[in-house]
C-alpha cells in the first residue's frame, strides 16, 4: 500500500535514528545515547541563549586542570551533558575537558558505551554572544579491558583510562551542537553527515542538512594568523601562497576565523575551504585535544568526503597515550588539506 505522506509529517532526529536502527547503523543502546546527547544539547542551548539574562556569563572563579579559567557555562555544561549521559543507562565511562580523568558511570545497566566529550567548546566567547558548540564521540567498551567487577579504584582508573583512549577510526558515533543563530546538531555514525536543527516552537531537532559533503575545494581560510611568528617555514610557506592571488588566478583566500572550533568548522563543513590550529614554537602539539576535539570532528570531515589530519598523519589513525593529549590539526576540502600537506612536506609549488 503506497503510504500517503502529509504535508504535516517532519523528520525529527528521533526518526532519523529509528530508520538507521531499521537499517542496521546503529543498535538501540548507541540510539539512546545519542538521544541522551541531543537533550543534553537542547538544555545547554537554553542556558547559552539564556546567559546573560540568568547571571551566567562570566568566570566561574575556578580553573580546570589545565589552569584554563572555567566559565560558569563550562561548568554547568559539563553537569548536564555528564547528567543526561548517566541517566542514559548506556553509558560506562565518560571522558569530558572539564574533567582531570575519566569517570566510570555507575547507573550504567546495558550498552555501557563510553563517551568523550567538550560539553562547551570556545566558551571564552560567550560573553559577547559568539557561537559556541559542544562536541562528542562515542566509543564500544574495550574488550581486552572490561570495567565492570573490578574492585581496586587504582585499576578501575587504568581501565577506564585504556577505554577512553582508542583511536579516532573506532569511534561509533562523533557530533556537534553549534549554539549560534540556530542550534544545530550534525553527527555521523559511520554512514555520512546528517543535520538537525532545533524548532524551538516543538522543542525537536529536525533533519535540515541530508548525507552533507564537504566542497571539494573551497575560497576560505582559517587560522589564528596573530600566531604567525611562532609557526615554521612550511606553513608560512603554505600561508603565503594561500594569500597570493597569483596563485589563484587573481582571486586570493579570504580569512574567517572566529575562535571557536565548532563555528568554524560548521562553516567549513558547509562552504568548504581549511581550519587550521598548528602546532608552533610555543606550543609544539598546538592547543586542541585529539580525544573530543580533532578525532570526533576528523570523523565527520571523513565522511563528509574531507580530510582531518595533522599535518603529518591522519587524526583518525592516532592512538592517544593521554586522554588531554593536543595534536596539531587541518581540517576540512580535500584541496586544501592536501596542499597543506603538501608544504608541511617540505615541497612547494
Ligand atoms: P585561539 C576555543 O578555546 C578553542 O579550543 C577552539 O574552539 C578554537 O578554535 C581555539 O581554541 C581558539 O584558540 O588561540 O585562536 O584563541
């Protein structure tokens, strides 16, 4: 019987998951912890749009291990995501920035997934209203180092750990939230890049952004240039030939680059072009995290038919020794990251 189909039916992310679930993609566990996620998205967009409203913006007063100052939104952020993915029921670990190490779910009954995570990414710009974005990736327990029934805290730590530090071709799910003009989730779970935006009039992510691919060459740039006396000869190499419009039959690069990782990369995602955060004399690995930063976002550019890597190898084949560990990272058209590679080789034009 054909189904008619109504000019009132919308695709909401909970459809969209049951259909790959149909299909095999996902099991019912890795849908309810994505499902947890999403809520977790759809509150800390309230408390974003809500900041400076409800005394929320501004220095929570604490640092994070890292000795970064810790927004009131950091912190809050990472309670809710760290809420929603405890009550979740199929999370056994999860590994979040705001957190010195990981930390084992105890209410965790089935699926015991293990989840990393950057609950506010670029929160230094919350405070002039600047989008933000949380970011995820979702990993099966590790076989060879089971959490559960171990008594010793010490050795429970030393599991956790070795199950929050796998590499980036394992992940089973990575997304992002953008809090921006829209909030929008993009994720993937192995089978291309798929957008939902949230309607706030039904409090639903829907589907906006169908199987994304990533423009095969883009128009745009975006680094940090201020960080330009610290890099190395290749990539000031690389950065003068992206601005030389002889290169480029006259027309040069332009430069968008707004400090938060989720924007830029949404928007590079979308139009395509290069991200870039390289490593330099002061900061030899560069400043983002290859565990919920650049694997889960290398994932998605993977998929989106782009490259993610460091300049040397691809994020997604790094084994991470630390769960903080940084690594350099480019990102983005497949043009425009392989040229990158190019001059970080040594070679020129
Ligand atoms: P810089 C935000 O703190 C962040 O981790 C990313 O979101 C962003 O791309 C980068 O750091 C910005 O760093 O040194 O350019 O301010």
């Amino acid at each position: 019987l054909g189904r008619r189909s109504s000019k009132y039916e919308i695709f909401t992310l909970t459809t969209w998951l049951l259909r790959e679930e149909q299909k095999g993609n996902v099991d019912g566990e890795l849908a309810t912890v994505i499902a947890s996620i999403a809520l977790a998205c759809k509150q800390i967009s309230s408390l974003v749009n809500r900041a400076g409203i409800s005394n929320l913006t501004g220095l929570d007063g604490g640092e994070n291990f890292s000795g970064e100052d810790q927004k009131k939104l950091d912190v809050v952020s990472n309670e809710v995501f760290a809420n929603c993915l405890r009550s979740s029921g199929r999370t056994g670990v999860i590994a979040s920035e705001e957190e010195e190490v990981p930390i084992a779910v105890e209410e965790s009954y089935s699926g015991n997934y293990i989840v990393v995570f950057d609950p506010l990414d670029g929160s230094s710009n919350i405070d002039a209203g600047i989008s933000v974005g949380s970011i995820w990736g979702v990993y099966e327990p590790s076989e060879e180092c089971p959490i559960d029934a171990i008594d010793d805290p010490d050795k429970m730590m030393e599991q956790c750990v070795l199950n929050v530090c796998q590499p980036g071709k394992d992940l089973k799910c990575s997304g992002y939230c953008l809090y921006s003009s829209s909030t929008t989730i993009v994720l993937t779970v192995g089978h291309g890049v798929w957008g939902f935006t949230l309607d706030p009039a039904i409090g639903e992510f829907v589907l906006t952004h169908r199987d994304v691919k990533i423009p095969e060459k883009g128009k745009i740039y975006s680094f940090n240039e201020g960080n330009y006396n610290l890099w190395n000869d290749d990539l000031r190499a690389y950065m003068e030939h992206v601005k030389d419009p002889a290169a480029h039959n006259g027309k040069p690069y332009s430069a968008r680059y707004i400090g938060s990782l989720v924007g830029d990369f949404h928007r590079t995602l979308l139009y395509g072009g290069i991200y870039g955060y390289p490593g330099d004399k002061k900061n030899p690995n560069g400043k983002l995290r290859l565990l919920y930063e650049c694997a889960p976002m290398s994932f998605l550019a993977e998929q989106a038919g782009g490259k993610g890597t460091t300049g040397k190898r691809p994020c997604l084949e790094i084994m991470p020794e630390k769960v903080h560990q940084r690594e350099p990272l480019f990102i983005g058209s497949k043009h425009e990251v392989e040229l990158l590679e190019h001059f970080v080789a040594g070679k020129r034009m």
